[in-house]
C-alpha cells in the first residue's frame, strides 16, 4: 500500500477513538442533568466534580484526536 | 493545504541569551509570551491590591475572584491543611489560565501548546508531592498504593496497577493540557482555511459560501475561550487532588 494513503487511513481510523470520547461526555452530563433535576439544591456543590469528570473523559477524546492530527501533519 | 494548520506553533529565536555545554540557549517567542503572562498576572494581582477598599472596584474584584475561587478549589479537594500549597496551585491556575487566553488572540503564540512547557508544570507537581509525601508521611506514604479494604489475594494485581497510574499521572497532566490547546488551534486554523479554500477555489459563489466555515470559526472560538478556563481549572484542580493524596495517604 501506498504509504501516504496507509497514513491517511491511520489518521480516520485514529478518529474512531473520539466517538467514545464523546458518549461518556454524553453520560456525564445527562446523568449530571438527571440528577440536577432531581434535586436541585445538591446540584451547585457537585460542578467541580462534573468539571473534573468531562475534563477526564474528553482528555481521551483529545489523545486519539492528536493521533490522528500527528499522523496528518508531523509525521 | 494552502496554510499548514501546524505552522503556528513554530518557536522563533528573537535573541541568543549564551551558550551552555555547546548548546544555544535563545531567548524565544515562547519565552516572550511567557513573560507577557506573568506581567498580565503582576500588572492583575498587583494592581488589584494596591489601592484596597472596603468595596471593590473593577481590578480589586477580579484579583478577589480570582483568590476565592483557587482558595475554595483547595478547601474543597485537599482540606484546609491543602492551603499551605495556596501559592503552588494560584501560580500553576493563573499561569496557564493567563497563557492559554492570551493564545487565542490572532497571532499570538500559545506557550501551553508545547508538550515541554505542560511536562515541566505536570513534573514540578509529581515532584513536589512525591517529596512532600515522603516529608510529611514517611514510609506511611506508600499506603496510596494498597487501597483499604482489598483482600489480600487480589494484592498482587491491585498493588502494581496502583503504582503505574500513580507514574503515569504526570503524563495524563501534562497531555490533557498540551493536547486540548494544540487540536483546538489546529481546528481553528483549519476550519479558517476552508474560507480562503473555498473563495480561492470557486470564485465569487466561494467567497458567499466562505461564511458558513467563517461563522464555525467564531463558534469555535468561542468554545476555545471556554477550554482555555476550563483546562487551567482542570490543571489545578488535579494539582489539588495529587496534592490531597501526599497529605492524606490512604485510601
């Protein structure tokens, strides 16, 4: 195969990995919802955890991403 | 690609500031950008203070804010034991804060965006709580490996497991920060390319077009001002959490 496509192809495949990047983040934030609705007063005092939580999740996201963006222009 | 998306963050070399062991020690765009990020911090802190009144004007508020915020972010994570490290985790949280802003002004340059500049703050952290941990606990500290409450048989798997996410913490800290700034600069740069692609490719009928990619680009930068705080709170409060375990080992 031709190098530069088998790098393209690494690069698309690479991206995969942000699709579960992203329905944790869903999860994250509906069950945040979910649980803000319900009640609402002990919403407030958990924002620095839902912060902390989409920050972890979305750094995995971010990883695969640079893969691909690396592949693409660095290597 | 007409503008290659990853020619921002090319380091310069304004002067030579000496050599050492051989090698040229320049003093760079990344450097410059840093020292601007600590006068803006100064120009803040420093100006916010100098004339205190009973009720805050605009730059006495921001500095205010800005104390509470980190002060209530340690309380909340690491205890009130935690606010010896106050002058730590504010310079850490305001550094980067001030740095990934000033970044995503047209041309500027994004000092977060290289992995060496995250890995040195990310490494400082680990340092200092290893060598707090190991002050202030003693042998007592390698209790942050053997989670309370395990059975023994599980040991063997629980304990290494324990150790090598403690060792790759630093890196998670350090990656999470460089790579949210380099793939949201990246973005911005490409999506702003698609405009001059579009107008340069079909003309007239591109330019009109142009404004869908245009407007993106705005949107885009707007979530960027968001992940600029964002990722300066993360920074710190993981800051805070790797400090909480090195004064309360143990699960």
């Amino acid at each position: 195969m031709d190098p530069v496509a088998a790098k393209y192809i690494g690069a698309g495949i690479a991206c995969i990995g942000m699709g579960g990047a992203g329905a944790g983040v869903g999860i994250i934030f509906g069950n945040y919802l979910a649980a803000a609705v319900r009640n609402p007063s002990a919403a407030q005092g958990q924002f620095g955890n839902l912060i902390f939580g989409f920050a972890v999740t979305e750094a995995l996201g971010i990883f695969s991403l640079l893969i691909a963006l690396l592949l693409l222009f660095a290597l | 690609m007409a503008a290659d998306p990853i020619h921002q963050f090319q380091i310069t070399k304004l002067f030579t500031l000496g050599h050492i062991g051989g090698q040229e020690i320049a003093f760079t765009n990344s450097s410059a950008y840093m020292f601007l990020a600590v006068a803006v911090i100064s120009v803040l802190m420093i100006g916010g203070t100098a004339r205190r009144q009973l009720v805050p004007g605009r730059a006495q508020s921001m500095a205010e804010l800005s104390y509470e915020f980190v002060a209530s972010m340690i309380k909340s994570t690491a205890g009130s034991e935690g606010m010896k490290f106050f002058p730590l985790v504010f310079s850490l949280f305001m550094f980067i804060a001030v740095s990934n802003l000033v970044g995503i002004i047209p041309f500027a340059f994004t000092v977060s965006s290289h992995l060496i500049v995250t890995v040195t703050l990310a490494l400082l952290v680990f340092f200092i709580v290893l060598v707090y941990g190991l002050y202030k606990n003693g042998l007592r500290f390698f209790k942050l490996f053997v989670p309370s409450g395990v059975p023994v048989f599980v040991m063997p798997i629980v304990v290494p497991i324990e150790v090598i996410s403690f060792l790759l913490k630093p890196i998670s800290h350090s990656v999470r920060l460089f790579a949210n700034m380099l793939a949201g600069h990246i973005a911005l740069k490409v999506f702003a390319g698609f405009v001059a692609m579009l107008g340069v490719s079909l003309g007239a009928i591109g330019w009109i077009g142009g404004v869908l990619p245009l407007a993106l680009t705005v949107a885009l930068t707007a979530l960027e001002l968001l992940v600029a705080f964002l990722q300066a709170y993360v920074f710190a409060i993981l800051t805070c959490i790797y400090l909480n375990d090195a004064i309360h080992p143990g699960h």
